[in-house]
C-alpha cells in the first residue's frame, strides 16, 4: 500500500512511491508554471512578430505608389475648321435615257457590247430594212415618172393643148410621190438606232433575230462622268449655302474614297412639306465609279472656316457629368521629405545621377529619363467631330500634351508612361482597311 510521507511544511508533501522516490507537490507546480510560462512566451512572441509584419505592411503600403499606366499621348492641335453640313442624296446620271425602238422590226445587227463607252451618233441596233428599201426604190420611180409628167403638162398648158386640171392633177401626183420617198427614207432611218450622246451603255434587253415592236426597250445609256448628286438641306442653310460652294461626297460601296463637286443648281422653291431645299452638285467621276442612283453621303460646306482646338475622339472621357480629357504634366516637386521617408537631399542627389540610356522603339518609362509624369482630368466641353478628331470649344488652350490612348485605364493624378511607339494614326479623313 501507498504510504504518505510525513512532510516538514504545509506546501511541500512527500509521498513515497513505494520504490524508494518521494514526489512533492511543489516540484510538480514548478514545472506546471515553467512549461505555462514557456508556452505564453512562444504565443506573445508569435503575437507580436505578425503584428509588426502587418504594421510594416500598413507603413509600407502608406507610401507605396502604383507602377505609371502606359498611354500614348498627342498634341492638341489648332487647325482651321471648315463648318459642314451633312446630307444624303442620290446620284443622278449627267444625261441618261433607256434606248428603244421606234418602228417595227428584225434585229439584224447590234453595233455595242454590254458595258462599253459608245460615242454619239453610233449604231446601236440595226433592224431589217430590206423591204423598206425595196418600197423605196419603187417610190423613187414613181417619184421620177411624176416629175417628168408634170414637166410634159407644163409645157403642153404653155401651148394651151392641156387644161388646167390636167397641170393640177400632175403637180399634185409629184408632190405625193415626194412625200412617199420621204416617209420610206424616215422609216428606214428609224430602224437604225443610234446613241444621241456620249455615255455608258448598260446590258442589251435584245438579240439578234428578234422582232421588236415600236417601245421595245433595247438598252440603258448614261452619262456618268460628270456626275450629278441631288440632295435635300433644310432651309435655315440658305443663307450659308450658294452656288458654287465646295460639297465631298461618299458612297458606302467605297467607304476609302470621296469625290469633290460644286453647288450647280438650287431650286427656286421651299418643300411646304419638309421645309427643305432640293439642291443639285456637279461632281468629277473620271473613273467611272459612281452610277446612277447609287445612295451618297454628302458633306457641304456651309460658312465661314474658323480657328479650333481639336483632340482626338479616343481622349475623350464621355459621362453625365461632362466630358473630359487627361493632360499629361510633369510631377510638382515633393516636400522637403517625401512620403518615403527619404530627406530632400537624398532626392536631389537622384535627380542629379545621369539618365540612362532611352528605351527603344520610343519606349519611355516614367522618371527614366525625364521628370516624372502624371496625368490630370480636364473638363473640356466638345463641339463637332470629323474622321478621328472632335472639336474642343473650351477647357484647352492648345498645345497640351493629351492621353490619346488609356485614358479609360486613368484617375486624376495618375503616374503615366508614355509610349508613342505603336499609335494608330488620326485622321480628319480615316481610310479603313479590311484585313
């Protein structure tokens, strides 16, 4: 059996084990309180190592700067706008009509190909003649045979052999014969059509052998080159709009190409209905790319030019609160100690080490080689757009160095990196290219 040990103080008891050990209750507490110790002080030292990585984090992240966005800039440019009044019209050929025939016929020869340029006054379609020739001959004999009659009956009422009735009748026989040659001869020359002018023929509506009859369409032909663009303006442009005034079209079958004509005809006369003034442009087709009632786009030039600032339509922040652009600036200079802690000296010792060598491909990287650039929001209130560029009423004064491109990446203040080395150009006339 366990037998306790009698104990000298009330806080240390021995116990014997029954081998020979004495175990006291203060050495067990000892150890209790060591290993209690041991552990708090792992715990508090944990404790206090992650709360000083977060304070550094925190420190750290209160001075830490963003890397600069890159963006491609431009100047704002200050150009001579010409005001333009948009319109859609249709093309009108110069001269145009559909040939056909006027007689009946047989179509026994045709002096064209479909598409081709014919001159005026060449054969179109010859139809068969053959018994109008013949027809005519007769007449022509006829014709003959009277004339020489009438001469016998004048002389023969010279003499007063004949009577006057017998000189009538014979005169009246002559002019009947005349008039038959004559109408032979116009049939005959109606079966020979011809190009009344100059122009483009169209794709024949008749082959050889057919029969056609008087209205037979046989083919279209126009003039094209010039052209005609009619179009509608309302009438408040009047008084900007007069003969003679500049107009470009464009066509959405050749969306890289425009054509430039002049105000040759405005009617005399307001639309009741639409208020709205029909107008008539000469515009140069020397290669024959506009038809007749294609869809135009018209632009014309309506006032004065003017000076403008223009940006372009790509650095332009759109919202509901107004629209905006990024100016890209130089960095004011910091404080006497910057936010990282480092002493306005040792700033200015790093601003005067040498710049290394620039980037390629006109690569140029925030602070590398140049003070450093930010990008600040500049309210501007737009007006018109032309091609790639927008016209900028106020908020710039010209010349600034704007964010083509990234301006959407932005907030005001913003470190930026500029790299001009892949801008797309901008255009006041883009030609897109499909590839």
């Amino acid at each position: 059996m366990f037998q306790p040990a009698s104990t000298t103080t009330r806080d240390e008891r021995s116990f014997d084990t029954g081998s020979g050990v004495k175990v006291t209750r203060r050495s067990n507490r000892k150890r209790w309180l060591i290993a209690g110790g041991g552990l708090l002080a792992i715990v508090v030292f944990l404790a206090g190592t992650k709360f000083f990585q977060i304070f550094t984090m925190i420190q750290a992240g209160k001075h830490m700067v963003p890397p600069p966005v890159a963006v491609t800039t431009t100047k704002v440019q200050r150009i001579e706008w010409q005001p333009l009044q948009p319109a859609v019209g249709t093309l009108i050929a110069l001269r145009g009509t559909t040939l056909s025939a006027e007689v009946t016929g047989t179509v026994r020869d045709i002096g064209f190909e479909n598409g081709s340029l014919v001159k005026k006054g060449q054969v179109i379609v010859r139809l068969d003649t053959s018994a109008e020739q013949a027809q005519l001959q007769s007449a022509q004999a006829d014709m003959a045979l009277a004339k020489q009659t009438l001469e016998r009956n004048e002389g023969l009422r010279r003499q007063e052999v004949n009577t006057q009735a017998d000189l009538e009748a014979a005169q009246a026989r002559d002019k009947q014969t005349q008039a038959t040659v004559v109408n032979l001869q116009a049939i005959i020359n109606k079966k020979v059509i011809r190009a009344p002018f100059d122009g483009r023929a169209g794709i024949r509506a008749v082959e050889l052998g057919q029969v056609v009859s008087p209205g037979t369409p046989i083919v279209s032909l126009q003039t094209v080159s010039p052209i005609y663009a009619e179009f509608q303006l309302p009438q408040q442009t009047l008084a900007d709009v007069k003969l003679g005034q500049k107009v470009m079209v464009k066509v959405d079958v050749f969306p890289e190409a425009s054509w430039e004509g002049t105000i040759t005809t405005i009617n005399p006369e307001v639309d009741p209905a639409t208020r709205n003034v029909r107008m008539r442009a000469t515009v140069e087709n020397p290669d024959g790319r506009l038809n007749p009632g294609m869809f135009a786009n018209v632009e014309v030039e309506a006032g004065k030019a003017t000076d403008t600032l223009v940006v372009p339509a790509t650095s332009v922040i759109y919202a509901p609160y107004g629209d905006s652009v990024f100016l890209v600036e130089e960095k004011k200079d910091e404080p006497p100690k910057g936010a990282d802690g480092k002493p306005a000296e040792a700033k200015a010792a790093e601003a005067k080490a040498p710049p290394p060598a620039a980037k390629k491909n006109g690569e140029a990287k925030n602070g590398e080689h140049g003070p450093e650039l930010v990008a600040r929001q500049q309210f501007v209130r737009l007006g018109a757009r032309r091609g790639d560029y927008v016209q900028a009423l106020s908020g710039l004064n010209g010349g600034e160095t704007v964010v083509s491109n990234g301006a959407f990446k932005l907030r005001n203040g913003q470190t930026v990196m500029v790299n001009n080395a892949l801008a797309p150009p901008n255009q006041f006339v883009p030609a897109p290219v499909d590839r």
